[in-house]
C-alpha cells in the first residue's frame, strides 16, 4: 500500500507459496485490490505499464496497468514486491455488479505477475472471503436474489431515462429525470417512471 498515516484494515489471504491477495478500503472510501509477491522471493514487480492481470473464477477478468492515465483517482501503487488497484468505488451496502461482484461471488482467485525478469501466476482458494471483507470494509459480501434483481432493474431504468436526454434537452431533461428516478426509488414502479418521463421532448 502507498505510505499513508491513514489506518487500514485489510481482508487478506495468503496461498501455500507465500503469495498474499487481499482487500481493503482507502482514506477516499474506494475499495482496492492488494497483491504481494512471497516475503522472501527475489522477483521485483515492474514500475510502469501491465503490473498484474487477475480474475475470479466467475465473470470478468481485470488488471492493474501503472499510471492509470485514464483514471488517474483510480491509479493503483507498487513498491517492487506489492501492488494496488481500485477495485470498487466503495458506495453502497455493497458492489452489486463488475468486477469486485465478480470475485466475491468466485471460489478461487488467480493473478499474473508481471515482473521484472518475467512473470509469475499464484491462485488463492476464497472460502473463507466473505466473513473476511465484511469485517474489513464494513459492507455485505452477499446479495440476495431480491436485491441483485431490484438492483438490476434500478440501473436499466437509470440507463433507458439519461438516454431521453440528449445535448439538445439536457438543460431541461435532467432535472426532470431525478424527479422522475427519485418517486421511481420510492415507488418501485416502472410504468409510473416512464409516465413521468413522457413529458420530455
């Protein structure tokens, strides 16, 4: 992790070769990604360009290239022998899709090192992950069918109601969409949202 006075809890898990891979949340509430390379291993994980590729065993895959040009907040952080990445913005009881989702739903989880002279491959077995990241982030590492599906539904609605608002009606669209979102959130109505939504041109 980058030197910080910030103090940190992280859910961490360490493989029979000594290989650790863990999670933990910043000072900016952002929840990142943590790898180690064996306390004891001479390898040292290259500075710039593709650190580590990692991915559970259910979804997507992702990495951790250093800079993070395109999203510098998101940027990770590696000393030679660890590295870090943002993983999941860090809002909500929970990350109820991408990739943060996808490792918490996995039972094992595997990365590619990049280093110096080469690279390295470990796997972790994630069993015991769940108790692990709800004491360490505070959140709940599962989700209900319930939640998954209302969640689900709530982003499409997002996505098809900021689709009506186009350059030409945004000064007069988005407004009347959060209106129309917010009695949406309250009243789990799709249809009440799209008679809402009707009166933008």
């Amino acid at each position: 992790m980058p030197p910080s006075d910030h103090r940190t809890t992280i859910a961490i898990s360490q493989n029979p070769d000594g290989f650790v891979a863990g999670f933990y949340r910043d000072v900016d509430r952002r929840v990142r990604i943590y790898f180690a390379l064996p306390e004891e291993s001479p390898e040292r994980l290259i500075s710039a360009g593709l650190v580590v590729l990692y991915r559970g065993n259910e979804g997507r895959g992702s990495d951790i290239k250093l800079p993070d040009t395109l999203n510098p907040r998101e940027t990770g952080y590696t000393d030679g022998q660890t590295v870090t990445g943002s993983i999941w913005h860090g809002d909500g009881p929970t990350a109820y899709a991408g990739t943060f989702r996808d490792i918490l739903n996995s039972q094992t989880l595997c990365a590619r090192f990049v280093t110096f002279s080469g690279q390295q491959d470990a796997c972790w077995d994630l069993s015991g992950l769940h108790n692990a990241v709800e004491d360490a982030l505070q959140i709940s590492a599962t989700v209900s069918p319930q939640d998954q599906a209302w969640h689900e539904l709530r982003t499409a609605v997002a996505i098809a109601g900021m689709n009506r608002c186009t350059p030409a009606n945004h000064l007069t669209c988005t407004p009347i969409f959060y209106h129309c979102f917010a009695r949406f959130d309250q009243h789990k109505d799709v249809a009440l949202f799209n008679d809402c939504m009707a009166v933008v041109e």
